[in-house]
C-alpha cells in the first residue's frame, strides 16, 4: 500500500517545483545557507501539498480514469490504494503542509492556498473551458515562481523573468493540449471535452505565438534588467533558451511527444544537457561576473 501511496503522490512531478528556485538563483542568493535552506524547504513543503492535489483529483475522476487507456493503471483507479486511504493521506498532506508553509513564510503559505484553489478551480470547471484552460495551466508554473520569492526577501528579481515564465507555461501547456489532441484523434477518441473546442492549426499557431515572445522576453531580461553585469554576458545564455525551446518543439511536433512535461525533462537527455549548460552558464555569469 505504501508504494502504491508514493505512485499516487506523483514524485516525478516534483520536478515542476525546481521553479521555486528562480528567486534564490535569480537574486543572486543561491550561496546564502538563510536564503538557500528556507527555499528547499519551501520545495518540499510544495511538493506536498502538490500531491495532495493530485490525490483529491485522482479520488474525484476515478470513475473516469478507470475508462481511460492509460489512466486506468493509476493506483486509485486500478484499486492498489483505496479511496478512503487517499482521501486521509491527501488530508495529511495538506495540513502538515499548509501548517509548516506558514511557519516558513506567511506568504508563502497564501501562495500554496492560491495554489489550492486554482487547482480545485481547474479541475472542477476551469479545464473545460477552451483558453482559459491553458491559462490555467500555465499559471501554476508562475506560481512556482512567486512561492519562491514569498519565501526570501528579494531584491534583485526583474519582472522580465514573470513575464517570461508566463509565456513559457503557456508554451508548455498548449503543446500539452496538442499532442492529447493528436493522440486523442489517433485513438478515434478524445479524453477531455475541451478538446473538441481546438484544432491542430489553431493550436500551432498559439504555439508559434507564445514561443516567439518566450524568446524576446527572455532576451530583454538578458541586457534590460538592473541586477546584470553592465557588459550584458548575460546575453550568451541566450542560445541555450532558443536551443531548449526548439528542442522541446521538434519533440512534441516530430516525436509526438508533449503531454507529460515532466517526462521530457526526465528523459530527453539533449534537453537535460541543455538546461544544465543554462544553469552553469547563470552560475558563472552571476556569481564570477
């Protein structure tokens, strides 16, 4: 039961909640243990509270999940956790969460209620209303990225890096709706309603949209913001973006791949390579320069 309990917590999914570092790294902060602990912390906690929601909404879509292709094997669909036994963990989850959340940061713990709320929104009637579910999604990336900054005092972080966060999420998420909309088609049958409100030429468009302003934001941020070094290095990480997002591109039009984020990120090893020379480069241009 208990590994059928950390399948249903989803744990790959943890890794959406590396965007709560963006403020720590962002403010140049990653070196301080006063900043650095409280937001590993806070990822934890995060993480959590995430998996208490992804067991509320297993519990609630269990009769449709049992008629899904894939879904079907989810341990509370499959029956390997019982819904009682979800429903008390989910619980757990959320008050010892929400509880330490506060005790770290007031804001914090707001943010992981606005969180709480979207989520429940979302999966209630937000998902299937065409756009809005989108926005929705993408939404609970940035507000990975504002729980970070509720949990230090921030100084340094532009609002060029919201605003490219916003237009990455909503890259993110529309090829999400893309490739459901490919594979439902495939299938002969779609699994969301929303679905039937897109199609594939519309949905390209938007991508190639949010993908072009994605870049441009991003490169503002590089020689706009005033915490940067005055020689804009911070340019040079620009190629790395543009290579991270058209990879993530030809992987969801050309490998089908798209529906699950969190798999790319796991498994395409030329996207890891990617965000890991990101990541260095930033390192080094922040904290050398």
């Amino acid at each position: 039961m208990l590994i059928a309990l950390i399948q249903a917590m989803r744990p790959r999914q943890w890794v959406k909640n590396v965007m709560i570092f963006a403020a720590v790294v962002f403010d140049r902060k990653i070196g301080y243990p006063a900043a650095l602990l409280p937001t590993i912390a806070g990822a934890i906690l995060f993480s959590f509270i995430a998996s208490a929601i992804y067991l509320i909404n297993d519990v609630a879509d269990v009769d449709a999940d049992r008629n899904h292709p894939t879904k079907k094997m989810r341990p509370i669909a499959s029956g390997k956790l019982s819904i009682p036994t979800a429903r008390l963990a989910a619980f757990v989850l959320l008050v010892v969460g929400l509880g330490l959340a506060y005790l770290l940061s007031p804001g914090f713990a707001l943010t992981c209620l606005a969180y709480i709320a979207l989520n429940i929104s979302y999966s209630t009637w937000l998902k299937h209303i065409p756009i809005v579910d989108v926005l929705t999604l993408a939404s609970f990336y940035v507000i990975r990225v504002v729980a970070g900054v509720t949990i230090i005092s921030v100084e340094r972080f532009s609002p060029w890096l919201y605003i490219a966060t916003t237009f990455l999420a909503l890259f993110l998420g529309i090829s999400k709706r893309r490739t459901e909309l490919i594979n439902g088609q495939s299938a002969g049958a779609q699994t969301r309603k929303v679905l039937s409100s897109y199609t594939l030429a519309y949905l390209d468009q938007l991508i190639m949209i949010v993908l072009t302003i994605t870049i441009v934001t991003y490169s503002l941020y590089t020689f706009s913001a005033p915490n940067l070094p005055d020689n804009h290095i911070t340019m040079l990480t620009i190629p790395f973006v543009i290579y991270g997002v058209f990879r993530y591109l030809y992987l969801v039009q050309v490998e089908g791949h798209g529906e699950a984020p969190e798999e790319i990120l796991l498994t395409d090893r030329p996207f890891q390579i990617n965000i890991i020379l990101w990541v260095v480069s930033i390192l080094l241009i922040f904290y050398l320069f």
